[in-house]
C-alpha cells in the first residue's frame, strides 16, 4: 500500500496518531488493572478468606478523566494489614502478651457474623467461662452448660443435672503463625505479560 502525505497534512497525521496512542494506552491499562482486580479476589476467595475481604481489593485507572500515554492503574486494598498478613505470612501475639483466644464452633457468632470475644461471649450467653490449663496441649476457657441443637455452648436450665457439660468455648495459644496463602505477585507478572499486546490490540482499533 502507498500513501501519499503533502508536508502540511503531516501536522494532522501526528496528532491523530498521538490521540490513537493516548487511547489506547488509556484503555490497555484500564482493561489490565480491572484483570488484575479481578485476579486478586479471585485468589482471597480460593484462599477462603471469605467474599468479603475479596472485595477490599479496588482498582483506579489515571488519569480519571481523558486519555494520556502515561496512564497507569493502582490496585490496591483496603484492607492492607490483613492482606499482606496472608501474602508474606506472620506471627501474630497478644499486644498485652497474654493468650489469644480461638473461639471454638460452640462459641458462635457475634453481631454480623463477627467472632466474639471471652468477654463479649460472657456477656452475650450470661454466662462465666472457667480457664482450664492442660499440660501438653493449649489451655481452655470452658463454660458449664449444655450444648443446644445447634452446637452452641447455652446455660443449662436442667434442675437434675441432665444434660449438663462442660463445654469448651474458647482455645487459648500464645500466638497463631499465618502461612503464606496469597501470591499477588505472579498475577502481576501475568498480567505485566500482556499490556504490549493489549496496548497494541488496542491501538489498531483505535485507528479503524
């Protein structure tokens, strides 16, 4: 194919060609931080974290209004301590230096599905719970009640003793080393991999 340009069309040419670049960049970028956002909760939510710390994951594309050939997208979370607690691993203790307290199923759920605390359990089943030291293996706060249908340490209303048990509701360790379940940097690199042919996909369809 043959093209002619006259010297004063090369001015218009440059700058159409400049705007098909903006766009593209734009858009290849744009469709790159989305596919990375979308990798990341992926990945949150195979690593059983739960659907909603997924959705800590955000993403920005710049410049947010028009096109620029340095435009770039932040992938970020809004959620960072925890997230980077899975994805490099950690140690966690007590800030007092006393026992964490692992809620056992019988502990049951807070308000909005929250784990509860010793003393918001306390408060919530109006019951006291009892430290139990064990030699070899991590102590536990009990409660002296019953277990209802559903597996859930209650009080006790039995006036013969029947049904009656000491119940364990709560773990107690002196700390809980997270293993390493997230690998945000591969999805990088993966998507890293693609933005020259995204760019370039997008480029040519900007210019049709």
């Amino acid at each position: 194919m043959r093209m002619d340009l006259k010297i004063s069309d090369l001015p218009k040419v440059m700058a159409a060609e400049v705007l098909a670049g903006e766009t593209a960049v734009t858009s290849a970028m744009r469709e790159a931080g989305r596919d990375l956002q979308g990798k990341w909760r992926a990945q949150v939510h195979h690593a059983g974290l739960g659907l909603r710390l997924g959705k800590t994951i955000r993403v920005k594309t710049y410049p947010t209004v028009g096109e620029s050939l340095n435009a770039a997208s932040l992938v970020w979370s809004n959620a960072p301590v925890i997230i980077s607690a899975h994805a490099e691993g950690a140690v966690i203790r007590s800030k007092t230096g006393g026992w964490l307290a692992i809620p056992t199923p019988a502990a049951g759920r807070g308000r909005g599905g929250r784990k509860m605390t010793p003393k918001e359990w306390e408060l919530r089943r109006g019951m006291r719970l009892r430290f139990v030291p064990r030699r070899g293996a991590p102590s536990l706060l009990v409660a002296d009640g019953r277990l209802n249908a559903r597996g859930l340490g209650v009080v006790s209303r039995s006036t013969t003793g029947r049904g009656r048990a000491t119940v364990p509701i709560f773990i107690l360790v002196p700390q809980v080393t997270l293993a390493k379940r997230l690998n945000f940097e591969r999805d990088v690199a993966r998507v890293e991999s693609t933005l020259a042919s995204r760019i370039v996909g997008a480029w040519v369809e900007a210019r049709l």
